[in-house]
C-alpha cells in the first residue's frame, strides 16, 4: 500500500486583524483607565483653616446700648466708660464679629439703642467704631426697651 503524503501548507498567520485589535484595546483601556491628579489638583489645607466639630451659633445681630451717661453695653457687656471717646474694647469686639460673619457668608448687622438723654458725640463715637470695623448695616431701634 502507497501511502500518499499530503503536502504542508504553510499557515500565514495575517496582520491586518490583529493590529486592528491591539489599537481597539489600546483605545478602550485609555478610555476607562482614571486619569492621575496633577499637583495643582491636589488639596492644600492652609494654616487656620480647621473644619469646626460644633456649629457656631452667631446672633443675627449685634444690639449697641448708649445710655444717657455715656456707658456703652454690646449686647448688655460693657464696653465703654462715660468719660473717653475711643471705644478699643467696642472695635475690637466689632471687628472679630465682622470676621466672623464674614467667614459664615452673613451680613454683620448692628441695631443702636439710644437713651432720649444721651450725647450726639457718644452716638458718633460708636458710629466710627462701626465703620472703623467695616459694619455697614446699622439700624436704630425705636424704643431703647424693644425686645428682640
């Protein structure tokens, strides 16, 4: 018996596809992959600035009381004796409340209460410190005993 011997072909193995799918791939995985943060994306945490545990409860505003003899009260603390006309004490208290309600996004809002027999210039005396903190909402109130 003749056993006939079958030639081998030679398998080309073809390109063409296979490069087409290595691109599809490259693609995808470009596609899907996250990109890397850049360091101008990174987060910075800048001195003093701490996420606070408890909320911070700022009155909606600051009430002033002039009395006839020239005392000065924020909210019934003393803040100004009869006798100088500079109120340190009244300005620095204003301008932290100021800070503060500029760190909340709130309008710093002050309401006078003027006593009939007090003086003009003490009036104006609390008016610069106000403006000297920055305060532009200033009302008056219309009776010095009205509640809030």
């Amino acid at each position: 018996m003749k056993l006939i011997r079958k030639e081998l072909q030679c398998v080309e193995m073809q390109m063409g596809p296979m490069i087409d799918m290595v691109f599809l791939l490259l693609v995808f995985f470009m596609v899907s992959a996250k990109p890397v943060k850049q360091e101008s994306d990174l987060g910075i945490g800048l001195p003093g600035t701490v996420a606070q545990e408890e909320v911070l409860d700022i009155p909606d505003e600051q009430r002033i009381s002039i009395f006839s003899d020239g005392k000065v009260e924020l909210n019934e603390m003393e803040m100004g004796e009869a006798g100088g006309r500079d109120l340190p004490v009244l300005k620095k208290t204003l301008i932290r409340y100021k800070e503060s309600c500029d760190a909340n996004r709130e309008e710093a809002l002050v309401t006078l209460a003027v006593d009939d027999g007090a003086w003009h210039q003490r009036v104006v005396d609390v008016l610069n410190a106000v403006a000297q903190a920055g305060i532009s909402g200033v009302s008056f109130a219309e009776d010095r005993e009205e509640e809030f």
